[in-house]
C-alpha cells in the first residue's frame, strides 16, 4: 500500500525566492562564481540554468558540478551531517536534466551522494513522491550507462519501500515487457526493485512537521481541561530534525495546552530528553525529564499519563513503546475555569521556529483518564499505524491476545477519548477531530 503524509499547514518560504546558492568559495575561472547567493539571480531554475550553460562550453569541474548541484539542492552549503534537507523540489527536476549533459564519472557521484541523502530524511523522500522522481528516472533508464543504472536501481529501491503509486507502479511494469523474446534493457535490474517494496518499517499515514515557523496543528479552544479523572496524551511520533546544527539550542514541542494567561500541559524537547511542564499560576511550575533518549529516525510510541490524586501527591508517568520509561509526583494539579485557548500540536504557543516540532507524528489522541499500564501496553500491540476508535475488534487484522482484546475493545478506551486526529481524516490543511460522536465535547462551541 502506497504510503501518504498529511503536510503540517506552513507559511510560504522567505529568501531568495527558491533559494539556495553555489559554493561559497569558488573562483571565477572555476564557473560556479554566478551561482553565489549574494548574486542577483533569481529562482532555482535560472540558477541551473546558468550551470547547464557552463557545463555544456565545458567551463566547469566535475568536483565544481556536484557541489553546486548539492549547494542548490539544499538551499546554502551542503553537508552531510549538518545541511542535507532538500528545499525545494523543483531542484531535483532540473538536477535531472543537467545530468544528461554531464559525463558518466560525475553522474555517478552525483547520485550516489544524492541516494544517500534520501536515506537520511524522510521529507527528502517526500518530496521526490512529489515531484514524480520515480516516473521521471523510469522515463530515462533504458539509455542510460549500465553504472548509472545500476546507481539509478538502487535510488528507485530506497523510494519505493516508502512510496510507490499506482502510476509508477504500472509504468514500472511497462518497462520490463520485452519485445520479440528480448527483455528491454536494464529489465533485470528493474525486477530488483521489487524486493524493496515489502521492505518498509512506518505507518501508511501521518502528519509531517517541517519544523518552519508556525507550522503546526492548531485545536480550537478547549472549555475545561478533563483533571478529574487524570489525563492521558498518546501518538507515535519520529523527530526528523532538519540538520544537526541546533539539535541542543532548538526546543521542539510535542504538544502545547495553555491558557491565555500561560497555564496548562506542554511537552517539548531537549536533544533527545523530553521535558514535560506543568503550569499552575505565573512563576509558579513542575517540570519532570524523561528518563530516555530519543534518537532521530527512530519511530517511539509515546503515552504521557497524568494522574489525579486528591488526598495525595499526583502522578506523571511516562510510557515508551508500552514500557514504564520515566515516574515522577506532582504536588498539585492545574485547576483553572478559564478556557483553554492556545492548543497546538506540534509546536508551543508562540509557534517559532526554535519551538516547533520538525518530523513525524501518527494518531493523535486525548484520553480523559489515566490509562493504566495493561492499556498501554495492548495499545502498542496495535503497531505504530492504528488510527482507530477501539470500538471495533474487526478492525485490526493483528492477531491479538485474547487479554489484549479485552483491554482494547471493551468500550472503556473508547468513552474516553476527548479528542483524536489523525492524519487519514483531513480536507486540504484542515484536520477533522475524530473520536466517537457519542462521547462529549470537550471544545468550546
């Protein structure tokens, strides 16, 4: 099954128009000297363009081309640990065309590294499903050189364990019927690919955050936060962080739940520790750290649950892939009639580049009780896909333990969704709320 991503609502990109420069260091012999950033040409097209044009009266290096390529592909200066994220996608088009005109060495170099760039991000395999990359390169494989073919199999391998459409899939197919008892060229190779479309460890659906400024899951207000029971915050989330430059100085939020005056529920990261804040009245707050380290690329089942107590200390715990990963107490609990107005998902209050969420998330839910460790721990049996309402125990084609059954579908789960999204139920940029219509509202309305 095709996999599908729901892009987190982002503003449109600010700079130079598509972006991106050449190397900062290039001499004007060398021929990349106009691609510089602070030069006056605008958009990404121009700009490979003008590298076509001095590739083509062989003014230009091998080593010149595939930095330039990598600089415009990434929007400033490539690195492969730090600044890998690809831009825009229209880049990868023209990067296409070019290649024709470059000879076989550079070629090769040039989608070796760009293989490896797409194993490292998901955004970056994205937005190659977007633009058609598949369809693009199967329309230009029967004439390439046996090594780029064999370079060009394996890039189409690592796309298609995460998407492949019906489209490509049929074209795909096209290009391994022969003719007269003679496979078409590259048939063989082709026919490898196959074995990577099983290959794919992910949910069919989610939310991608971009990690820009204000992009993120707004809710609308909330009227009064569900305490008296305790509360639970549950998804599976991926952090997919743009490069590894501000890893420790960027403070992701997983979620934010506050009132105009700044009390509520937040969670947020710090490098791979997650913080999770408590405020009750101004200067006045609990924050408990997370006792795991959560690794970039790694999918994590993460359920927060807060417990109420009313003669005792309260509860923070802390579950990882069904597992007990982190307790603390809190003295008191936040208790406050004023309506709940700065809810998001994904991001903080102030919605700022340094506090948004940058990867993935699956189903997002609310519970409006505690959910004990038996519940959590059959939840994760469901697996990192499961988008549901636990109302129905055919849903899941999962062979479930008969315990596990009844923690899950014996209607207690379900009554106590407050909200649920997921990334299958949205219009455009809007996501539809999705719990039971029978359970009550917790929105302002």
């Amino acid at each position: 099954m095709a996999s599908e991503d729901n892009n987190v609502p982002s503003p449109p990109p600010t700079g130079d128009d598509g972006g991106g420069g050449g190397k900062e260091e290039t001499s004007a012999e060398e021929g990349a000297l106009s691609l510089k950033p602070g030069l006056p040409i605008r958009g990404i097209r121009m700009k490979f363009a003008v590298l076509t044009g001095l590739v083509e009266v062989g003014e230009v290096s091998n080593r010149d081309i595939v930095e330039t390529v990598f600089n415009l592909l990434v929007g400033g200066q490539f690195d492969l640990e730090m600044n890998f994220i690809i831009q825009e996608g229209e880049s990868i088009i023209c990067m296409v065309d070019l290649l024709e005109k470059c000879d076989i060495t550079c070629q090769a170099e040039v989608w070796s590294m760009f293989t490896a760039i797409l194993k490292k991000s998901i955004r970056n395999l994205q937005v190659c499903t977007e633009v058609g990359l598949v369809e693009k390169v199967l329309g230009k494989i029967e004439k390439v050189d046996n090594m780029i073919a064999d370079l060009l199999v394996d890039m189409l391998g690592v796309l298609a364990s995460y998407n492949l459409t019906v489209r490509e899939l049929k074209l795909f197919f096209s290009k391994l019927q022969g003719d007269k008892g003679q496979w078409p060229p590259h048939a063989g190779k082709l026919l490898s690919v196959l074995k990577h479309m099983p290959q794919k460890y992910g949910p069919d659906a989610f939310f991608n955050f971009p990690g820009k400024s204000a992009a993120a899951i707004a809710l609308p207000p909330i009227a009064k936060w569900p305490y008296q029971n305790g509360f639970t915050f549950h998804t599976w989330l991926r952090m997919d962080p743009v490069n590894n430059i501000n890893v420790d100085k960027d403070k992701p939020y997983l979620y934010c739940f506050r009132t105009s005056k700044g009390l509520g529920y937040s969670a947020h990261f710090v490098g791979g520790c997650l913080i999770i804040t408590s405020i009750k009245s101004k200067g006045k707050g609990f924050q408990h750290c997370v006792k795991f380290d959560f690794k970039p690329q790694k999918w994590y089942m993460v359920t927060i649950v807060h417990i109420y107590n009313r003669w005792k200390n309260s509860e923070l715990r802390c579950y990882v892939n069904g597992e007990l990963a982190s307790y603390g107490e809190i003295t008191w609990f936040v208790n406050t009639s004023d309506t709940f107005d700065k809810c998001f998902l994904g991001s903080s209050e102030t919605a700022d580049a340094n506090r948004v969420f940058c990867g993935q998330m699956t189903a997002v839910y609310l519970f409006s009780e505690a959910l004990n460790a038996a519940q959590i721990f059959a939840i994760y049996q469901l697996g990192l896909g499961y988008k549901g309402t636990f109302k129905f125990k055919a849903e899941s084609d999962l062979f479930l333990a008969e315990h596990h059954k009844l923690l899950l579908y014996d209607g207690k789960l379900s009554s106590a969704i407050a909200f649920t999204y997921n990334p299958r139920a949205t219009d455009a940029q809007l996501c539809l709320e999705s719990s039971p219509k029978d359970n009550p509202s917790i929105f302002v309305h």
